[in-house]
C-alpha cells in the first residue's frame, strides 16, 4: 500500500482550503465552500489570540515560542472547535477563541518537549525547537506556552478549566506510558490504546467537550461532543502511526520511520506482529528492538509490515474509527456544521499530511 | 569567611523547629515557640494537600512527582504564606492551603527543569529526578507537576491565577535570562539582579501578594506582601550564591561550586570581579570563563573571591535586601507572626543551608 502524495503545498503555512482539501474528502469540497471563509476568520482570531500572549520581557523567549507556535501544522484542533462551536449554533465564536488558543499552546507545549525527549531534528519541514534554539531554551520555552496555556485557560469557570487541566495530566501520562512500553511489541494492544486515548484523543475531547459546555449545551451533547473528539484522535493517530511508514516525507516535514526508529510499538507494528509467522516474526521483533537501526534495517521493517498485510488492517481501524466518531454526533442538528465534523473525522483517517 | 556548619540534621524532612533555628535567630526562637505548632499543622496540611493531587493513574509518574516532592527543602514558601495569613488576622489557614500546595509545586517543577538543564545529579542529600528516574520522565513529571500546581489555582479566582501565571513566566524567563548569561562576568549587577527577581523573588513575592489579597486585604496591603516577599527573595537568592562557595556541603545536600560549575555571574563572582586588580581579575575571568573546571580551578577561584573580600560585601548586602523586606511589613499589625516573618527575612540573609 502507498499513500499518494499530496498536491504541492508548503508544509508550513497552511491556508484552511488545502487543509479541508486534506482532511475532508474532495467530492464534498463544494458544499463545504461557503463555511471556509467563516471558518478561515475563526482561524485567523485564533491565532491572533495565541500569538498575543507569547509576548517575554526576554526576546529569545519569545522568539523561541513564537517559532514553536508559527510552524503552522494542521491545526485541527482550533477548526474542529470552531466547527463545533457552529455546530451547536453559535454566530460569533469569540467565546472559544481564548480556550482553542489554550489548547493549541498546550499541544505546541507538548511538542517541543516530545522533540527534547525523542531527540528529533525536524518537525513540520523546519529544524525542531531543540535543534533551533538548544536543548535548555526549548525545556523552558515548553513551560513558558504550558504557563501562557493556563493564564488563557483562567478566563474560563472552573469546571472548563479542570478539562483542560486533567487533559494535559492525562498528556503527561501518555509520554510517560509510551516510554514505559519503548521497544517492545509484547505490550500489546490495551497499552497501545492507553497510549494514545491520553495523548492524542484525551485533549480533542477536553476541547471539544468545554466548547459544549461554554455554548451551555445539555451535558449529553457535552458527552457526546467529547466522544466524537476522542474517537477522531483515535483515528487521527491510527493514521499517523501508517503515514510514518508510508507517507511523504517532504509533505509530513520529518523523515519517515520515527516509530521504528523510537520503538514505538504502534499499531502498525502490533499488527505486522501478529500478521506474521514464526522466522518472520521472529525477525520483525529483533530489528524493532534493536536501538540504534541502520537504513537497511527500516527498510527491512516496512517489507516486513507490508509482507504481514498490516497496511490495509490498520487503515481499516482508523476509518472504524472515524465512523464512530460520527456516530457520536447523531444528537446534533443536520447542519452544514455538522457535516464538516462529520468529513473531519473521516479525512482523519484517510488524510495524506 | 566560613559558615558554620549546622546542628546535626537530616537534609531530606526536616521539621519546623530545625526549619526555624536556621531561619530565625536562635534568641528569638523561644518567643516563637507558641507559634511553632499552629505553623507546623498549617506546613502538614499543605503538604498533605500537595500530595493529594499528585496520584496519576500511571504510578511510576506518581512515585517521580512523589519523589520529587518529597526531598523535604527548606519549605520557605509555605510557611510565610501561612505565617502571612495569620499575620492578616486569620485564625484558619485552610483558604490559602490549596495556594500553598500550588506554589509549592510549581518551585518543584522548576527545580527538576533546572536539574535537566544542569545536568545536576544531586539536589538536597539525594540524586537529583534525572538521576533516579531518567531525563524523558524528569522533564514529563515536571510538566506534570506545573499541570497539578495550576489545577489547584483553579480554585482561585482568575486575579489570583494571574498573580501564579505571571510569576511562572517570570521563573520561565528568569532561567533563559541566566541561561544567556553564562560564564559571562561583563552582564554586571543589573543582569544579576533581573535573573534573580525572576528566578526567585518573583514567586515569593506572587504566593504573598496572593495571601493578602484572599483574606481581603487593602491593595497597599497587597503590594507591601508583595514587596516583602520580593526583597526576601532577593535576599535568600544572595545568601544561596554565598552558600554555594562557603556552605557545608553535607548540610547543603549538593556538592559546593555550582555556579562556578555552571558559569553563573552571582553577585559573589561580580563582587570578586570588580574587586581584583589586574592580573588577579584577568585570571578569576579566565577560570570562571572555563567550561569544564577542574578540582583545583574551583579552589583557586574560591580563593580569589576570599582575596577580593567578596564575601562579607556580599552578606552585607543580602542582610540590606532582609533588612529592606522587614521595613515593607510596617503597615501590619504587631503580631507576634509579624515579627515572625521580620525574623524570618533575617533568617534568610542569615541561613546556612
């Protein structure tokens, strides 16, 4: 199986239609025209809301954050937020504007400090924050979006910020749980989906769970709201887990394999693993353990993926996935909102960046 | 100059009255004995609620955040924050305790950056977080505990957030600021004092104004806490530079010379600086300019420093910065838990460990 590249597009500013054009199914583009130049604004305000508070007195400071914070990305979540905010028949999204610029901080957060960790170069085309400005300064500039994430976060009730605080928790948990399980395909499945329900799924749901309630929607539509954006995260990593093996490079900004590489027994893995038999297995396992693999050793892992029919399995649990996720939105009035939710969690499993 | 050493103590728990002998002199402490065991029941409750909200689901994030925070310290924070609050009249110091917890956190999770950034492999008579539990869970079990410390604040209101959001970010940017300035002794005295406003004073002097504002103090009331909790910090920051040449490293619970270690301009190496002539300040620049400092570097910099008289201009003008805190109490009613904290910012010039 190979992803087809994506058309031509810088990886690092994204305008939302080549994003849409991504992560919502092209046939469904020309209906979804008329949201995009709303949906562009909310961007755009969001955005600028987050930028407005990366301001240090100390200019690196804010040269660091700033760089952690422009490298564009999908910025999936902020769109899904809005989206929902619409969803639920809001006019003017300004009420989530602060929180989205939270949550996007916290996730920038947590990158940088994921890039000191997993020693990356590059991220989204651009050398990472560690290697641009050095390990010390990319440990504090992470702290200091985590801090600017809770001073925006505090213009919320207490409730709104609690989600947002056992969201980031629950982030922590889901590094320190991944470095537990590093090199080894015995930990399975239940650890796998530990993994990633805290840190990818666990801040969608936060997310979109707070929007519900600051729109003062009924709490099963809160409830309803979280479980759509955890099961999109679900999806969306599943996915991320496939393009590591068979993306673009060049599209994703980083080199392929970071997986294999880190040991990171995703579902790719886990499902070459079991797909295999005894030799083959046992070779599988050798190479993803090894630390430090050489070229010809990841090559050998992807034959050996493909070899298990893996590939197609795993592409196939992300779009379970992204069904579930749209099933969770059935309470929701048929706007053209909720369509666009609807084609969001679909492009999350089949996107190509 | 030599400090003595102190009374035979564990560096790790520490109780109050040991606390109190260190940082109040020793003709006051029978005065104080009547204040001792309220003080020591507030210093349990916070510590109690600190360790509440510590349990992650994933336990060795737990057994990290624990150890972490319970390496004992000298708990400076807690008790003036309690101390301030009876000193404003409260009978209960349970409104402040979850501030407390959180100040106490947020102090923690910088040191364990910091010990990832300098590579520190010991921090009070123990090895340091990365050294007993990895870099990848010390820098996670640090965002964690910055991700608890807010979640407590949350109980605040959004003015008392602010006040720990804004004193993170000066922390924050208090480190890049000392960052920048390594090995350099040109920075000067303003350099010096903008990292150590930051690095220490800032979070003393929020975690104070704080407590007035809660028990509904004036705004000059307010801002004279503040100011006290500042110029303590200042002071205590001196007294630690001082420490790090001249104090017992047993009692220190980390080896001496760390700032000459790591390049830090403490008003010890700019008193020395400015103090030397000639060839005697051309070699202290050299040495202190060396990255990698051997045994014999480090005495022959701590004996320049002895030749310059740095020392006691460097005592002097911490108990002035003490001296400078005790005048900001002067609008407070004369309680016997003012005179406390007036004894306490004596004690800080004065401490030795």
């Amino acid at each position: 199986m190979t992803v087809p590249a994506a058309p031509a597009s810088e990886p690092g500013e994204l305008p939302l239609d080549v994003i849409l054009s991504q992560t919502v199914g092209t046939e469904f583009q020309s209906q979804l025209a008329e949201l995009v130049p709303l949906l562009v604004r909310d961007l755009a305000d969001i955005d600028r809301r987050m930028h407005e508070v990366l301001g240090a007195t100390y200019p690196r400071l804010t040269d660091a954050a700033t760089y952690a914070c422009s490298a564009g990305g999908k910025r999936v979540r902020p769109v899904l937020m809005a989206a929902l905010h619409r969803a639920l028949g809001a006019t003017d999204t300004r009420p989530v504007h602060s929180l989205a610029a939270a949550f996007q901080l916290i996730h920038t957060a947590t990158l940088v400090h994921d890039d000191v960790i997993d020693h990356a170069e590059m991220r989204r085309g651009r050398p990472s924050l560690p290697q641009a400005f050095g390990l010390p300064l990319a440990i504090v500039a992470g702290d200091y979006l985590f801090v600017r994430a809770f001073e925006l976060a505090s213009e919320y009730p207490r409730s709104i910020i609690m989600r947002c605080g056992e969201a980031c928790a629950d982030l922590v948990e889901g590094e320190v749980l991944q470095e537990s399980g590093r090199f080894d395909l015995t930990t399975g499945r239940e650890h796998y989906y530990r993994v990633i329900e805290r840190k990818t799924a666990a801040i969608v749901a936060a997310a979109l769970g707070s929007v519900a309630e600051i729109q003062g929607a009924p709490v099963t539509v809160q409830d309803a709201a979280a479980a759509y954006g955890r099961s999109l995260g679900i999806a969306f990593q599943i996915r991320d887990d496939l393009l590591d093996v068979y993306g673009d490079s060049d599209v994703l900004g980083k080199p392929l394999y970071g997986d294999f590489r880190e040991g990171n027994p995703t579902l790719v893995g886990l499902e070459t693993y079991e797909g295999l038999d005894g030799n083959r297995r046992a070779e599988f396992e050798r190479l993803f353990g090894l630390r430090r693999k050489q070229p010809g050793d990841l090559l050998r892992l992807r034959a050996l993926v493909d070899a298990a029919g893996a590939p197609e399995r795993v592409a196939a649990v992300a779009r379970q996935w992204a069904e579930r996720a749209i099933r969770s939105l059935e309470g929701l009035p048929p706007t053209p909102y909720r369509l666009l939710l609807e084609e969001m969690a679909r492009g999350a499993a089949e996107r190509r960046f």
